[in-house]
C-alpha cells in the first residue's frame, strides 16, 4: 500500500485539496490518500478561532465519501492537544509498518517545513510528495528529503481564508468547495463574523 498523508486545517476543504490530493496520488502512484484533520493547527495558534475539529473533521468525511481513493482521518483529533505531522507518521507507521508512506504537501506548506516540530525526522518516516500551490514558488529541495515527487496542478487561486472572508462578506461560494462543504457553512453559520485575533 502507497498510502498518502495529506495534512490540513480543512476550514473549510475545498476544491484546491481535492484536486491537489488526485494529482499528488497521479503523480506518486498512491492507492489512497488520508486527509488527516488537523486537531489544533499550532501554526494558527493565536491568530483566529478555528472550527471545531470535530465538525471540520464531519465535512471532510461527508464530502470524500462519495470521491473513491480519498479518506477522511481523525487520528490527530483523538490524539488531542498540537497536530505535529510528525506524530501522526510514527503512529501511522507503528499501525501499518508494510506501508510505504507519502508526505503530501502544497508549495506553501513544504516551505514552511524547516520550522515544524522535530522535522528533521521528517525524511525517516515518508517521502514527500509537493504540489504547486498559486502565489508560492514549488522547491525540490526541502530538509533532507532525498528527490520530492513534484505532483503539477492547475494552478487554483483557493484558500480556506478566502472562503471564510467570502462567506463573511456575502459573496458567492459556488464551484469553489463542494456543495456538501458549503450546506455545512449555512447549517452552522459559520465564518460569519471572522476577525482576525491579535
Ligand atoms: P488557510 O487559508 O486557512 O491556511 P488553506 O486553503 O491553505 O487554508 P489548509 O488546510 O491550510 O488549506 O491546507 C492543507 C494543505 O492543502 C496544505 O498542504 C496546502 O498547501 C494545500 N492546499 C490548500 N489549498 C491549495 C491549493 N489551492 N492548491 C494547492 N495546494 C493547496
Ligand atoms: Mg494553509
């Protein structure tokens, strides 16, 4: 099994992971790809409230059953407490230790990732696999990772922070993130007085 490992805040998904995800498991001949729901996001500790991860996690399921490869994982939410990738490798890896496991990352996130936690075990765990992301440049050279698999894209100018700041401002969502992801915005109001915390 060459399992994907594509970690998120997912708040909410939208069509720029679905089509990341495909073109990553395309370009790495991956069997699946696990959306891993991020628990606390220690990168956006601080910075705005973050949806509950139990019903960030409720999307995410409720959108890729119906999409066949993809899968929703909870494993950070009942973990608890920071979501560091890193953990989330060494367990995945002590419960499938035949599985050859794929670090699935946008262009933004894979600059980023000198500075999560205990990254330099990073490269022991997966391979990484980037996608290019719009407005970042696409590097091969991250960590110690021996030969990134660069998954290509079209280049889609979506962000969960867009989404959140159009579902704030009234304006249309349609065609951006599936249909399910934004019943669930209406259901739970959400997004509707999004500040930024300071
Ligand atoms: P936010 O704006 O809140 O940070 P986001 O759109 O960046 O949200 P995340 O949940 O932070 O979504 O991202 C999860 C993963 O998906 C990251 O690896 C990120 O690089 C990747 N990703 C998100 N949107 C895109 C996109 N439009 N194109 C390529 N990769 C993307
Ligand atoms: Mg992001």
């Amino acid at each position: 099994m060459r399992l994907g490992v594509f970690g998120g805040t997912f708040d909410p998904i939208h069509i720029g992971h679905l089509v990341a995800a495909q073109n990553a498991m395309h370009a790495a001949k991956l069997d699946r790809v696990l959306f891993i729901v991020a628990n606390q996001p220690w990168q956006k500790e601080g910075t705005r409230e973050v949806t509950d991860a139990h019903l960030r996690y409720l999307v995410v399921t409720q959108v890729l059953e119906s999409i066949p490869g993809l899968d929703a994982s909870d494993i950070e939410i009942r973990r608890g407490g920071l979501s560091y990738s890193v953990d989330t490798l060494i367990e995945l890896n002590t419960a499938h230790p035949d599985y050859e496991l794929f670090l699935v990352v946008g262009a933004d996130a894979a600059l980023q990732m000198p500075t999560w936690e205990r990254a330099e075990e990073l490269s022991r765990l997966a391979r990484l696999v980037i996608v290019n992301r719009y407005g970042y440049p696409t590097i091969d050279n991250v960590l110690d990772f021996d030969e990134p698999i660069l998954a290509e894209m079209p280049w889609l100018d979506i962000s969960s922070t867009d989404l959140r700041e159009r579902v704030r401002d009234h304006r249309p969502l349609q065609f951006l993130l599936p249909e399910t992801a934004i019943d669930a915005i209406e259901v739970h109001s959400l997004y509707r007085g999004d500040e930024v915390i300071n």
